[in-house]
RNA sequence: GCCGCUAUGGUGUAAGUGGUUAACACGCCGCCCUCUCAAGGCGGAGAGUACGGGUUCGAGUCCCGUUAGCGGUACCA
C-alpha cells in the first residue's frame, strides 16, 4: 500500500483567482511538495452558466505567476458528469439513494436565503418518495418522469470526522437534509461531483476553506454509501475583509484579485509569503522565508483556526494593500539576488514606458547598478517606474513640497549653475572628487554643505527624499547632473 | 430560525500536556545617523487574552453561559 499524498485544488471558474482562493491553492502546494506527493488542478466548472473561458484563463495565469507549479491537471469536472451520473444510479440500485419525483421548484437567486428560513420554520416533512419501492421508481423514470436523485440520510445517528484543523467534527443526522445528487435535470450536484472526482483522482487529503466545513458531513456519508475510505480533511481558516466581514468579489473587488498584485509590482515569492502567514505560522519568529524554507517548515498543526482579516486598504493611495504585504515585498525588493530582481524591474520599466533597449545592452551595468541602488526604499516593483522615474527618464515632475523646501533659499539662483560649472569641469567623476567639490564650493561661498545637497537632490530628482547625493549623482551622470543643476535655478522660488 | 466554527494590542501570529511582570512581526510615535527619508540603527506607546461565571494553590490555556463575527442550512459551488 503506497501513501502518496495526493491533494488538489478546485476552484469553480466563477470569479478571478482571490487571495482566499490563491492561499488554499498554496497550502495545497506546499502540502504536497512537502510530502513529496502530488498536487493536482481540477477545474469545477459545472455550473455552465457562471462559469467562463476567460475565469479559467485567469485562474491558471495566477497560479503560474505565483509558481504554483500542477503536476497532473488541468482537469475539467464537466467532463466527468457521466461518471457522476453512474455513481448515482448505483447508489440508487443499492438502495442507499432514490429518485425523488417532487416536482422541481423555482428558485430565485436572491430569495433562496429567505426560503431556506421559511422552510425550516414550516419543519421538515418526511419525503414520500424515500420508501417508494425501488421497481416501481425505476418503471416511472423508465416513462420518462422527471425525478431528482437524493440521498438516503440515517435518521438517527451522529456524523463524526476528524479535522486535521479543526479536529473532531460532529453532526446529527438529523440535521441533514436527505441530499440533492442529481438534479431533475440530470445534472449532477457539487457534492456528489467532488466525492466522486476525488475518490477517482486518489485524493488523500482534502484541504479547503471553511466554508466547506458542515457540509463535510455530506460528503462523508456519501464516501460511506460508495463503500470506499474517507480521505483525511483540513479545513482552513477564512480570509475576511477589514472591520471582519466578509471578503467578497463584488465589494472589494481588485483589492482580493491575485492578479493585481502582479499587475502592481508584487515580487511572486514575496507574496507567497505574505499568503502563507495568512493563518499559518512557522511556530517561530521567522516571517521572511523563501519558498524552500515554506516547503520545509510548513505543517496543518500550524494553521490557525480563526479567520484572518486581511487589512487592505482602498481609499489609501500609498498603502493600497495590507501593510504587511507591503513590507514582505519590500524585504524582498532589497534582498533578493540582483540578477533576479534587475529582469522584474525591466518588465516593470516597459510597462511604464521608460524602457530603453540601452538599458540590456551597453547600460546593463548602468542598469543594475542604479537599481541596486534605488531598491533600499522601494515597496514593490512599480515604485522604480514611478519614485525611480527621474533616473531613467528626463522628465519627471518636482515635487511642489520639495521645490519648496530645498529650493527655496535665493542664493540657489546662483549657487545651482556654480556647482554645476564646478562639476563639469572636474577631472574625474568619482564619489570622493563630486563631494571635494561640493564641499569646497560650498565652503568658499560660506554656505552649509547641507544647503547644497539637499537643494542637488530636488534639483536632481524633483524629490525630497531620496538615496545620498553623490550615489545620485554618479548614477545620473556628469551630463545629466549638470544640465539639471543649471535648469533648476530656475525653480528657486522668488520670495514674496 | 436551526446547526456549526471562531474569539490574544489596530493587523498577522507566539505563549509543548494549566505554572513567574503575555512574546514576535507589521503599522504607529519618538530619538539617533546627518545631506533628505519612504533607507538604516535604537527606543516607546498599545492587549491582561470578547464578556460573565465556574474548576484549581494557580487559567490566555479546562468547563458552562452570554455576546459578536463568520460559515452552513439550495434540484448553487
């Protein structure tokens, strides 16, 4: 007997891959790499109405990008239904199911909240076709009468399972509708799809959201009724929204999509990260781990039971997302290899339009030196096309607080072109003769040095803020460094 | 409505089988560095563990109740 791990990841091609949704797939994946098993992608696209081409288009490009690597798969639910259908039937003939003829009801979307409550008030009927003689049944579905197939649900008893989470689970029977398996339609219902599908993929562990948790009961008594072992199941806490309610796809939108934290300068693996400390913890204080170390360390005994929330933040320009993220990335901005981190910046470049073929050919040393330079402050990788902006274009915006602040003193009118004259007239360009040279200038004009510098950084790069002055320099250039020096005298503002 | 799950600073998490002043990270605030900070270094505030009972010499940890949030309760997934 061979125990391979086998786990899967199922996602109904409905919505986008979601952050929720992006860490179930994760914790799947490590799972399985962990156990040196088999991660399988199997697609639930039963629902033909809701589900698209395009979903499962974006589902699969989200788990790529995360690196979320399949080994067998994409598998597609809707190509099982005849299986489905034939589990059911055997279910029927074995007297463990049976064809309920009640006629189907029509349910509105938006009310079946409302009906569910209407319905338990009423209380429950026994239904009558439960004992229907299993001859007499088959005759009428033989005649071409419609019927729905349900499961025979013990009326006393207890459902017991293991979660490898939230551990031992009970439920009564009683509070178990006699399950729908088939619609009147012929069409096979999630519950039966999954159990069937996973029985045939040789799923060993089961691991998905809470929401599934209750109806795990269901699902274990129809692994029971086909005569075959339970897998073991781990639930997983929820990701919900700031303010703890709910996440969801209509109201906060974007924010939830795993592709746009590609679309907005997300470094792949600083985002798992981020996604593995959403309701896992290592056990110990370590909170930056590469994808090797999250194979290594991780385990279902760390996984949190309560929700997580997960503090985006809309309204807030600079810290869009949750602050954590934020910092995980930057960590990862910063300490990555330069030669991983210098391709992801050029991607990032030519989406900005700030490319320049240069920048892979004769610049590449230039290239990576200024991006090792500017990455200490940078939070994700569009921050090099927008904050980096001045020093790979020559039109940038000054920033009004910045003109303000440092350019402000009118004695800059005369000292900017100085300096410049200064610097283009240098020997050599290096670190120790640009600040020989400010330095001296500025001491002979009895002015700080301070004054100088900050005013060259703003001149510079329109910015307040920003790496040391003469690391800026060097990268800018003489010729880029002079012309700008000279061009912002004109910004000294004239005091009223 | 009924059933279930959960509950540690603003957020994410620690605190083996109950045992000293509840720890770490993010964020926030301050100081330092000094040429700036959105970088780096240092420090600080912030929870007495949802609330109320109980068990115990001792409870964040066990039990009961309440509350809140979430999930389920569909011929949705």
């Amino acid at each position: 007997m061979t125990d391979t791990v086998r786990v899967r990841f199922a996602p109904s091609p409905t919505g986008y891959l979601h952050v929720g949704g992006a860490r179930t797939a994760l914790f799947n994946w490590l799972f399985a790499r962990k156990h040196k098993g088999v991660f399988i992608l199997r697609i639930e696209d039963t629902d033909v109405q809701r589900s698209s081409e395009a979903m499962v288009q974006g589902i699969l490009e989200g788990m790529h990008w995360l690196g979320l690597d399949h080994d067998e798969g994409p598998f597609f639910q809707s190509s099982f239904v005849d299986r489905h259908r034939a589990a059911a039937r055997r279910l029927v003939e074995e007297g463990k199911a049976y064809y309920d003829f009640t006629p189907k009801e029509a349910t509105d979307d938006r009310t079946v909240k409302e009906k569910i409550i209407d319905r338990a008030r009423a209380g429950r009927e026994k239904n009558p076709y439960r004992s229907l003689p299993l001859e007499e049944s088959l005759a009428r579905v033989e005649a071409g009468e419609a019927a729905a197939i349900r499961l025979k649900v013990p009326e006393e008893g207890t459902s017991r399972f293991d979660d490898m989470v939230y551990g031992p689970q009970e439920r009564d029977y009683s509070d178990i509708e006699d399950l729908v398996l088939i619609r009147s339609d012929g069409h096979p219902l999630y519950n039966l799809s999954v159990v069937v599908d996973d029985i045939t993929m040789g799923i060993t562990h089961v691991i998905r959201g809470q929401d599934h948790l209750t109806n795990t009961h269901k699902q274990v008594l129809l692994y029971e009724a086909m005569g075959v072992p339970v897998p073991r199941f781990a639930h997983l806490p929820l990701i919900i929204a700031p303010g703890r309610e709910k996440l969801s796809k209509r109201k906060h939108g974007e924010v939830v999509s795993v592709t746009t934290y590609r679309d907005r300068g997300f470094v792949p693996d600083a985002f798992v990260n981020f996604l593995a400390l959403l309701g896992w913890s290592a056990g110990s204080d370590q909170e930056i781990l590469s994808r090797e170390e999250l194979i290594e360390k991780f385990d279902l005994s760390g996984v949190n039971k309560a929700s997580a929330v997960f503090n985006f933040n809309e309204s807030n320009q600079s810290d869009w997302t949750d602050p954590k993220a934020l910092w995980v990335n930057g960590e990862y901005i910063k300490s990555m290899p330069l030669d991983e981190l210098v391709p992801m910046v050029s991607g990032q470049l030519k989406r900005a339009g700030l490319w320049r073929e240069e920048y892979s050919a004769g610049q590449s040393e230039w290239f990576a030196r200024a991006v090792d330079l500017l990455r200490a402050r940078y939070r994700t990788l569009d921050d090099f096309g927008g904050y980096g902006r001045p020093y790979f274009s020559d039109e940038f915006e000054y920033d009004p607080a910045a003109v303000k602040k440092n350019l402000k003193d009118e004695r800059l009118r005369e000292l900017l072109p100085g300096l410049s004259d200064r610097l283009s007239s240098l020997d050599r360009f290096t670190h120790e003769e640009v600040e020989a040279a400010l330095r001296g200038y500025s001491e002979e004009q009895g002015v700080k040095a301070g004054l100088l510098i900050n005013a060259a950084r703003t001149a510079l790069t329109g910015q307040l803020v920003g790496p040391g002055l003469f690391d800026i320099v060097l990268i800018l250039g003489r010729e880029r460094t002079v012309t700008r020096l000279r061009r912002a005298a004109d910004l000294v503002s004239a005091r009223e």
